[in-house]
C-alpha cells in the first residue's frame, strides 16, 4: 500500500480499512493523504473532468484532523478520509449549479448559494472526512447516461474515456473509480447511482427511499430522490452508508427509518459466506419484457455459475404471471422510462429554493423558471421535456407552491411493493439479482443512452439497491450486477454483495490516460 521509504502513498483502490491503517501505524497523516489526492486530481482531472469545485481548504482541515487524533480526540468514523459530493448536494461556500449554465453565475447565469450544508454534507463533516470538492453532472441531473450538457463539459469514464460514464452522479463515479478519492456521495431518482457506478465498475448503494435524508439536494422528485455512497468495495459503500442513515428533523420522511437501521451498522453481516442457502431470483419476463444483448446474457450465465459456487439457491424468472411488469408505463411511446412520482418536481424546487436561505438569488419557482426561461427545462427542447407528457405535472405547475395531489403515485407504490413482498414471501427470496444494464456501453459522444434493468421499478416502489462488478465485456466495459431486495434490508443486501465480491473480485482498477 505505501512505499515509506520513498514518502510516496500509493493510492490505487485505496480503502477505508487501509487508510486508517495508515494512519494507526504512522505511514501517512490525513494530511499527506490529501495532498497525494491533490497530486493525482491536477494530474488528471483535467483529461476526466470529474471534479468542477474545490475545496480550497481541504488540506487545512486535514491537518485540523491530524491535530485531533495526536491530542486523543474521539474523531469520526471516517476520519481524514478524503471524499467527493455531488454537485446537487447544497454545501455552504459552493453554488449548487446543477451542471446547468444558467445556474452558474461564471457562465452567465444566476449563483444559488446555500446558507448551510445540506443533512448529508453535514453527515459527511460530522464523520470527520476530507472533502476535497464538488463532482459534476448533467443538466438538471435529466440523464442517466453522461455529463455532456454540463457548463463543465463532458466528464468521461475512468476505465476508458471512449465509454459513456454514467449519470448523473458521473462526476462522483469518475473521481472514485478514477482513485481520486476514497468515496463519493451521488444521489439518485431514475437510476443516477446505479448507471455510473456500474458503468466504470464500482459499488453504488440505493437505499430505500427515506433511509437517508435528501433536503438541501436539488430535487427532481421528492417522492422518489434518495442520496447514497459510490466506492470501490461493498465495504467502503457500507462505512458510509452508516454516516449517511438515519432521522433528520430537516426530511420527516427519515421517520419511516427509525428502528430499521442495523445495531452493529451497515457492515455487521458482511461474510464471504453469506451467499450459501440464499434464495436469488433471476431475471424473467415475469420483471420486464426487455431482453439482453448476447454477450450481457452469456456474462450474467457465467455470474449465475458464480452465484451457485458461492452456495445460493436460484430462482428462475420468480415474477412469471405476478403482473408486476405491467405495471411499468413508460413516458414517452417506445422509451423505458417511466416518470410517474416526478409530477411534484415544481413544488419540490420551491421548497428547495426556500430551505437555502433568506438571502438566495432565487425564492420560488416561478422566479426560477424566469431565470431559465431562454433554455426553458420543461419546454419542447428543454432537458426535462418529456414532462409536458405528464398532465399531473402540468396541472401541478399552475400553483407550485401547493403540494400536488399525488395519490395516484402512492397507490402505484403500495401496488409495487404488495406484488413485490407477495413473490419475495411465496418464493422465500432473499433477493434477485439481474444485470444492471441491457447491453455494454456506447461511446462517450454517440446517441445511446443506458437502459438500467431495474431503474424505474425500485426508485417507484422505494426498494434498495446494491450495485456489484461482476466482469467486462470485450470492449472492456465493465459489466455489473444488480441486487434488489426488501425496504430497509440494506444489510442483508450488502451481505450479499460482499460475498459476490469476495468470492469472485472482479474489480480492476482502471490505467488512467491523459487527453
């Protein structure tokens, strides 16, 4: 891990575990760690673009933390452990531009600057990390694909800058899998956490929606927008998790969680054992009629293979005849997406706008959409278009500052999850496992978005999600698998992916290459 001799630390897949090892032993301080980030990030952001802010006192409050753990201070969970935050997560000192040039005030547009630190970021102080700076994202988070929109430009993907990287929490994606830091926050309403970490072969948690607070994050959709860890290991993901869980007298919602999390925390089960005996579902028409590229159908036969050798008991297609597939409907004819739970996104901005401070540039929705009005996101070319489809959205636009009246979508989630905990308790599934995504990535710059498997099904019915490297594709493409289980059995789900992990380490860490 660390060459003393030569003062170099070797960052390459660096974990939590090793990092504070380091630190235990005297190898390297937080400080020296963050600088060696620093190195690498002027290194080699610029050919990645994955960080658009930093922390310009980043090495300082390493050196704060070092300070503290010389005095015996009790520090964080994570302490001195260098992290990265999505740009859509409000974090005081920054401008939460949400990739969009109009929200930046350097690209001509208006400067939103949070009062405070948004519950996660505070999270992520409180557990005493090192917060080297903000990860960019497309426009209004509105892809699951990539960053091209962003004022920033394209960010590109850490195993090979020709592949699409994922969105929208790509920044976060790049800078992990790129070892510019140890862990990332990303945030997710239709696959954001789930598209990136599986496109450059990483572990990216989906909690179950109101495990984790989301306010103070931009939003596209309160009822379905959760905020949840990228890393490299299932380990690292679930450190994390246990500083991100948890109530917020900011997001009531987190009420729904209390008593749910583990006593021991998120990484309490974690076995190389814990596949042997488990019922996995496997992916069926009974889930969705999409079918598999021919290389992504013989790469997840060779992971079914791998399933069995670790011990679990597999279940072909266990939603066959449940109706659960057709409950999907999708947005647009022809497309997967389904938008329903995004019909409060007006609301949700003004409450948003609201919650960051008397002295914000913009207060309502109305004025938002008057700054933005000459790339009108909801307008026949804009970003979010698709939305005009939705006559719920329509109707709740008239008066943003009313809550919608989003019956409909909750009983659509109580229909999800009844069919959902029907198959689980008649199959006795612990969980299903599917490919993440349909086929391998397309170019970076092409027009081919990425079709998660399971991306509308669990951000509507509210259920978790763990992403796991599972191999390549010939391209080198990395090819993931992603495991889907009960409301707030995130433990159990993490057991499994580590053992999947364990047992098969499919992980490779990527050659950088400069532009």
């Amino acid at each position: 891990m660390t060459n003393v001799n030569a003062a170099i630390i070797d960052l390459t897949e660096l974990t939590v575990e090793q990092v504070q090892a380091g630190f235990a032993s005297g190898a390297f301080t937080s400080e020296k760690l963050t600088k060696a980030y620093l190195e690498r990030i002027a290194e080699f952001n610029p050919s990645y673009n994955a960080i658009v802010f930093f922390n310009e006192k980043a090495v300082e409050e390493a050196r704060a933390i070092d300070k503290r753990r010389a005095a015996g201070e009790k520090l964080g969970p994570l302490a001195g452990v260098p992290v990265v935050v999505k740009d859509s997560m409000d974090m005081k000192g920054f401008p939460t531009t949400g990739g969009w040039s109009l929200l930046y005030s350097k690209t001509g547009g208006v400067d939103l600057l949070p009062e405070t630190d948004s519950p996660v970021v505070a999270r992520m102080r409180k557990a005493d990390t090192v917060i080297l700076g903000k990860t960019n994202i497309p426009v209004l988070s509105h892809t699951g694909a990539h960053a091209n929109g962003s004022w920033a430009g394209s960010t590109y993907n850490s195993v090979d800058r020709e592949f699409l990287p994922g969105g929208s929490s790509t920044g976060t994606a790049t800078a992990v899998g790129g070892n510019f830091c140890v862990l990332g926050l990303a945030e997710e309403t239709a696959g954001s956490i789930q598209n990136p970490a599986s496109a450059q072969g990483l572990v990216g948690i989906k909690p179950t929606h109101g495990l984790v607070p989301n306010t103070g994050v931009f939003p596209l959709s309160s009822l379905r927008d959760v905020v949840g860890p990228i890393a490299r290991c299932v380990r690292d993901a679930a450190l994390t998790l246990d500083a991100l869980a948890g109530f917020s007298m900011e997001d009531p919602k987190t009420l729904a969680g209390v008593d749910k999390r583990p006593k021991g925390g998120y990484i309490s089960k974690l076995d190389k054992n814990a596949l042997k005996g488990k019922r996995i579902g496997l992916y069926g028409p009974g889930w969705r009629a999409s079918t598999f590229s021919e290389e992504t159908t013989g790469l997840y036969q060779r992971a079914q293979e791998e399933l069995n050798k670790l011990g679990a008991d597999l279940v072909k297609d266990p939603f066959a005849g449940s109706g659960f597939r057709e409950l999907s409907k999708a947005v647009l004819p022809g497309a997967e997406f389904d938008a329903r739970g995004m019909e409060s996104i007006a609301n949700d901005i003004e409450k948003y706008l609201q919650r960051m401070g008397s002295k914000v540039a913009l207060k309502t929705f109305a004025e938002f959409a008057k700054a933005t009005q000459k790339e009108d996101a909801f307008g026949p070319e804009g970003v979010l278009s698709y939305m005009s489809h939705v006559p719920e959205f329509v109707e709740a636009t008239k008066s943003p500052s009313t809550p919608p009246d989003m019956t409909s979508f909750i009983t659509l989630r109580e229909t999800y999850l009844d069919i959902f905990n029907t198959i689980f308790d008649k199959q006795k599934l612990d969980a299903v496992i599917y490919p993440q995504m349909r086929g391998p990535l397309g170019p970076v710059h092409g027009d081919e978005a990425i079709d998660g498997m399971v991306v509308s099904e669990v951000n509507i019915a509210g259920l978790p999600a763990v992403t796991v490297p599972a191999g390549f594709y010939a391209s080198g493409a990395p090819f993931n698998l992603v495991i889907v289980a009960r409301q707030w059995s995130e433990v159990e789900m993490l057991a499994i992916a580590y053992a999947y992990e364990q047992g098969t380490k499919h992980r490779k860490a990527p050659e950088l290459k400069k532009a």
